[in-house]
C-alpha cells in the first residue's frame, strides 16, 4: 500500500509542475497541489501513527 500512496502524491506533484509549467489557471493547479499535500501529510500521520503504536 505505502509505495502505491507514494505513486499517487508523486503523480499528483509531477501534474502540479506541468500545470504551472503550461501556465494554467490557478483553479487547475490549485487543487492538485492541495491534493498533493493533503495525500503527503496522510501518508506521514499514517506512518506516524504506525510508529507510535
């Protein structure tokens, strides 16, 4: 599970930098980065948590 975690937060950065690269509309990078960082914080309190028990 944790690679394919890792997969999707780094797919979701890559398409954040095409975006901004492409110079899109905000509410097309915009999104992507904030699902990008939401998936990267779940995925670190998710091993976090597994640490602590």
């Amino acid at each position: 599970m944790r690679p394919l975690r890792l997969a999707v937060v780094l797919v979701l950065m890559a398409g954040t930098v095409v975006a901004l690269c492409m110079n899109a509309p905000g509410w097309v990078y915009w999104p992507t980065f904030a699902g990008a960082f939401a998936a990267a914080v779940w995925w670190e309190t998710g091993l976090i948590r597994r640490a602590a028990r």
